[in-house]
C-alpha cells in the first residue's frame, strides 16, 4: 500500500488550448503550457485514427493543455471510476455498508469483460463484499461487478447527483453496463427480459444485422449518455490526487487498485519510463468494421518530486488496428511526461 500517495492536490476543427476553457470543470491555478506542449498535442490529433479529446495537467500547479477537451466523447469502462467514487463515499457516509455480502447469480452475468461472468458459469453463485465489487472494477474492469454495484448505489441518477454536489460538470452516468450494450450493438429488447438469460442476449446480438449494427455502433459515438468531456475528467483525476473526493484511507486504496488495472499496457502506460508509478482507468469499445466507438485511458502519474501529472485522453470513431489507436495514447503519455519533467 502506498501509504503516502495522497497529496494537496486529428482532425479538421482541432480546438487546441493551454488553459482549461469551461469554467464548470476549471482547475484553480490554471497556467499556460508551453506553446511548444500544445503545439505536440495537436500535431497528436491531427494524426490520430480518430477524434482525439486530450486534456493534460499539472494538478499542484494547474498548468497544462488541451485538444478538444470539452467536446463529449463515448467513456465506455471509464465510466465506472465514477461510479466507485460515489459507491465509496456512500460508505463514507454510512449509507452503503462496504463490508456486506453480495450474492451474484446467473441473472448478474453481463456480457465483455467480466471474471465474475465466468465464475458465475463454471462454479454458480458468487458472494462477494461490496468493497470487493469496486475492487474488480478498478483492478479488473469487470462489467458484472459494476452492474450489480451501481444497482447497490442507486443507479445512474444517484451517481449524477453525487458529481453535481461537487460541482464536476460533464461527465454523465445514465445508464448499466448492460443497457448501453445493448444499445451499442442494437438490441432490443432481450435485456429488459425477466429473468435476465446472458446466453439469450448473446444470440440477440449475433441476429443484428450488418446495416443496422453499423447504424447502432456509428450513433453511439454521438450519444451524450455516459459521455464525457476530458477537461470534466481531467478535474475529477486531479482532485482524486488531491484527496478532494474521498478520505484519505479510501484515496490511497482506490490509487492503489487503479495502479493494478493492466488491461490496456499498451496505451498511456507504454509511454512513460519503466517503473513510472501510474494509477489508470481505461475504457474500450467493440469493434465494428474495423473501427471503435472508444479507445481511451486516463491516468494519475506520480512524478519524480511528488506531484502528480493528469491525463485524460479519449479517442473516438477510430479506424485502423488496434495498435495505431494504442500508439496514439502512448505518444501522449510520452511527450506529456517529458514536459511534465521540462524534458
């Protein structure tokens, strides 16, 4: 555990800027970048695969840059970061008890990413802690786990309310994991079914067309549900750092989990020093003919004297590999973390 870790704080139409511009999602302090910084991170964008929405901070001094940075972009799984924060501070609150035993069945099963959803069908039912359900979506991303645990919470508007009341605009929850898949791939409307069957939503999938898959996966990029802007995520990254969102107990511990998450190495991750210590929340969209909805990764990065670099990088409508897209993301961490340093 690090103990320690909690501190005071390419394409046409590129909006570059070198400070944060919505007075909703404002750092205080906020300093300009180098021109220089900003001029990379544009250069970034305009060879991106996709939209690219960047912000990038300094969260002790405030100083940083942006491309895009209050345009919405898709979260996907980022979106869950949020959702443990306000699933954590209930506890705080005592109105979750962190520490109560879930049961999970076959009905909790949800479809991507999801070590419990395997469990679940090789062993039957799980239990787990609540803590324990934030634990796998910050370490693991797992989509049962963050179902099961923004229904504990109260849902989707519960999540809003908690980021309104700390004045963080721009980042939107509306929806389960389950039902933005299903909108994804445009289905409708076996996950509304009773009992839930994971089988029957899979074959729903399989039955959409081509057309209207394209249809569906090419509407989600624009869909302002579960959406966020990169200065609002940017905000809510350096105020986590700071300690401003949860006590300190339960910001080293959520640090500490994020620091565990490995599912996307090839993104921000690959582009700092060997043993860099960063704290990551990614998120990923499917992939329909050959381009993702989402392909994005957001990072607190602990630098040489303490402070900490903020990085929130969301790339949308992204043609090419899967490598390209990554490669983007890890040149920002690059040159990100060389100015961070006056490198």
């Amino acid at each position: 555990m690090r103990a320690n870790r909690v501190t005071s704080f390419g394409s046409v139409g590129l909006a570059v800027v070198i400070s944060v511009a919505s007075p909703a999602t404002e750092l205080k302090g906020c300093r300009e970048a180098r021109p220089t910084f900003a001029a990379e991170l544009e250069r970034i964008a305009k060879q991106a695969p996709g939209r690219l929405g960047v912000r990038v901070v300094r969260a002790e001094s405030g100083e940083g840059a942006s491309v895009n940075a209050d345009e919405w972009f898709p979260m996907m799984s980022v979106y869950k970061l949020p959702i443990a924060i306000h699933a954590l501070r209930l506890g705080e609150s005592g109105q979750l008890d962190l520490n109560a035993t879930v049961t999970l069945t076959a009905e909790d099963q949800r479809p991507g990413v999801s070590r419990l959803t395997s469990l679940i069908a090789q062993q039957g039912t799980q239990q787990r802690r609540v803590r324990d359900l934030v634990s796998a979506i910050l370490r693991e991303s797992d989509n049962t786990a963050s179902d099961k645990l923004l229904r504990l919470a109260g849902g989707p508007s519960a999540v809003r309310n908690t980021f309104r009341n700390l004045g963080i605009e721009g980042i939107d929850v509306s929806r389960y994991e389950l039902e933005f898949a299903a909108d994804y791939y445009g289905v409708c409307c076996e996950h509304k079914a009773v009992p839930f069957s994971l089988e029957r939503f899979a074959a729903a999938v399989e039955r959409v067309g081509p057309a209207n898959r394209r249809r569906t996966a090419a509407a989600f990029t624009h869909d302002r549900r579960d959406a966020a802007r990169p200065s609002a995520m940017a905000t809510l990254l350096a105020r986590l750092a700071q300690g401003e969102l949860l006590n300190g107990v339960n910001t080293a511990w959520v640090l500490d989990e994020m620091e565990e998450m490995h599912n996307q190495d090839g993104r921000l991750r690959a582009g700092l020093p060997p043993g860099t210590r960063v704290s990551l929340r990614p998120g990923t969209s499917d992939e329909t003919e050959s381009v993702r909805a989402a392909s994005n990764d957001n990072a607190i990065i602990e630098l040489p004297d303490g402070d900490h670099l903020i990085i929130a990088a969301f790339l949308k409508d992204a043609r090419g590999t899967d490598d390209q897209r990554n490669q983007t993301l890890a040149t920002i961490a690059r040159v990100a973390h060389a100015w961070a340093l006056n490198e």
